[in-house]
C-alpha cells in the first residue's frame, strides 16, 4: 500500500458534484485574471456569448461574432476585454482589467456551432483564500514530451461509490477532465481544452484518463475521486512532470 493515502471527508469545498452550480473550471480570483473557453471541434463557431451567471439570471458580458465581431456590453466596458489568442479559432478568452471580489461567483461561456448546435462551459471564481490547491500527491511520475500517458487508480474500499472523477490540479485552477455516474454508467461531456480518453461504466472500480502525446503544460497534479452518495471519498493524487529528456 506504501505510497497510497486514503482521505475520507464528508465536506470538500471545491467538488463539483452538491454545488449549486455545476463547474468545469475553478480559478482563482486575481487582478490580471482571464478566463478561457476552448471548444475542441472541428464544427464551426457562429456565435460565442460570456455570461456571468447570478443566482436568479444569467447577464450578457460580451458577445463575438466572426462576421460581426465582437462587442463588450455596456456595464462591463471598461472592466473586461477580449484577449485574442493565438491558440486557434475556436479558442476565446476574457480578461479583466482588475478583478475584485464583486468579480467572484459564476461564469459561463456559451457557443453556437455549426452543426453541433450549443456548448457550454461554467467558470467559478473564487476568493484567492478559499482557493485549496496544496494537496498531497501518492505517486509521482516522469515523462518526455510526446509519450501518452495513462493515469489509473483502482478503488480500494468495498463500499458502493456514485461517481468518479479527475481533475487536474494547478495553484491558480482546477479543471474536471471527466466526471462518470457509475449507477448510470454515464459520462459528462469534458470541456477540457485538450481531448482526455477515458472510460466510464456501471458500476467500474478502476478509473483510468489517457493523455496522449504530452507537454510540458501538461505537468501537474492530477487527482481521482471515487465519491458515495454521502459524500465519502477515497481520493488518489498523482504528480506528473514532463521535461525534455
Ligand atoms: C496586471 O497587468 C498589468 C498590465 O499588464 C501589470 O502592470 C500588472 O503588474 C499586473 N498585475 C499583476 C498582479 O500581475
Ligand atoms: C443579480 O443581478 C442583479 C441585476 O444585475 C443584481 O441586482 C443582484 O444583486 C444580483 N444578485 C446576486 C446574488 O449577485
Ligand atoms: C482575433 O484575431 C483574428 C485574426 O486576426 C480575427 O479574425 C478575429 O476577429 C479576432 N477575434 C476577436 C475576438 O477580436
Ligand atoms: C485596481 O482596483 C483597486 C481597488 O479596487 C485599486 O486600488 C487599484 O488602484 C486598481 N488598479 C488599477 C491598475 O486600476
Ligand atoms: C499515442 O496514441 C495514439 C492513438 O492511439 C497513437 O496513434 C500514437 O502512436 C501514440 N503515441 C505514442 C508515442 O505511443
Ligand atoms: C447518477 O445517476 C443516478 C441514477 O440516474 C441519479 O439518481 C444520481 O443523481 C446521479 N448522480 C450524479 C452525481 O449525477
Ligand atoms: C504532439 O504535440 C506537439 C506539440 O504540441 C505537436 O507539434 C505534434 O504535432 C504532436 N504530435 C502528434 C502526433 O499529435
């Protein structure tokens, strides 16, 4: 068992599943922040709308259209800008000019595509000192850019577990790269930036993510959950580093 830590806790304050809003990203709030929105298809992009989502409705930030252009609504001028990537047409980012706690609560990034139809991808900022990213790691491993590297972890308790997930873990970000309900054998769709290979069925007590031909950026720390209905955990954390050979 050596390297394997088990932790068990009833209340975790960044899991996905129990919040009121479902995210796929969790950043931190800072002064210089930027949020980001890739969309991995090759459909074509109609329209991209940001919205930052209240609990009671969700309010237009900005809208880009590639006839058109792109348009920062009035109420959020001057304190947001469309950061124009080079990463790929499909690739939208946010910034703000200096973010502050009236900048923290939910985000969401939404697509029309062509022929796919809509996408979706929810933000959460948080308060820089509710952000908990220090977590432990049980497994440390090496690799060189352009290997595919298969994460695993086989669940250790006997209970029945609800659900399974992963999520990379960086000091200023979280990302959920899959999330599997293992009474429905059913995935969500990963809004990830970078495509993730993974498997998820009824009732499986082994988890596994693929990232295939890793970078440098891919470096970090990667956690699986196993999750029961009353919120007990068994979480495995494993580091990965990629640096030239
Ligand atoms: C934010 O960006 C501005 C302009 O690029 C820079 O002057 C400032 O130092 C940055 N602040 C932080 C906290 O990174
Ligand atoms: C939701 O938005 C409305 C209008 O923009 C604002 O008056 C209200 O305070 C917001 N509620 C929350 C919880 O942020
Ligand atoms: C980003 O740059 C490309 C090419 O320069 C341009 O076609 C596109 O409209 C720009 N996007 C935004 C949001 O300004
Ligand atoms: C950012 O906002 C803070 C307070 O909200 C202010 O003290 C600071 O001067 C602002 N910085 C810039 C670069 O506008
Ligand atoms: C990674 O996986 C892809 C798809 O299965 C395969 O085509 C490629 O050759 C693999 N690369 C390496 C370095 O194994
Ligand atoms: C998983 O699926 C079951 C059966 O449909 C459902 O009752 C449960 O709420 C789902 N759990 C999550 C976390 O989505
Ligand atoms: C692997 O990634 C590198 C860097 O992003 C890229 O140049 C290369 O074409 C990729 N190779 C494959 C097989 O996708």
């Amino acid at each position: 068992m050596g390297y394997l830590t088990f932790l068990f806790a009833i209340l975790h304050v960044y899991k996905a599943l129990c919040e009121e809003i479902f995210w796929d990203t969790a950043i931190k709030l800072a002064e210089n922040m930027t949020l980001e929105c890739a969309y991995l298809s090759m459909d074509s992009l109609t329209q991209m709308e940001w919205f930052k989502i209240n609990t009671t409705k969700k309010e237009s930030m900005a809208i880009f259209n590639p006839t058109y252009g792109a348009i920062i609504r009035e109420r959020y001028a001057d304190r947001v800008y469309f950061l124009n990537s080079t990463m790929g047409p499909n690739h939208m980012a946010l910034s703000f000019y200096n973010a502050s706690e009236a900048d923290v609560g939910f985000y969401s990034c939404f697509l029309y595509t062509f022929p796919s139809g809509p996408w979706e991808k929810v933000i959460r900022v948080v308060q820089s000192d509710r952000f908990e990213t220090a977590v432990p790691s049980n497994k440390h491993l090496d690799s060189e850019p352009g290997k595919n590297i298969t994460l695993t972890y086989q669940l250790q308790s006997k209970e029945p577990m609800q659900l399974v997930m992963w999520e990379k873990i960086q000091p200023h970000q979280i990302d959920l790269l899959t999330f599997c309900n293992l009474s429905q054998g059913r995935s969500y769709a990963s809004k990830y930036q970078r495509q993730i290979l993974t498997s998820c069925s009824q009732g499986m007590r082994k988890s596994f993510v693929v990232i295939q031909n890793v970078t440098a950026s891919d470096s970090g720390l990667y956690r699986c959950s196993f999750e029961a209905s009353t919120g007990q955990k068994e979480t495995f954390v494993v580091r990965l580093t990629v640096t030239d050979g």
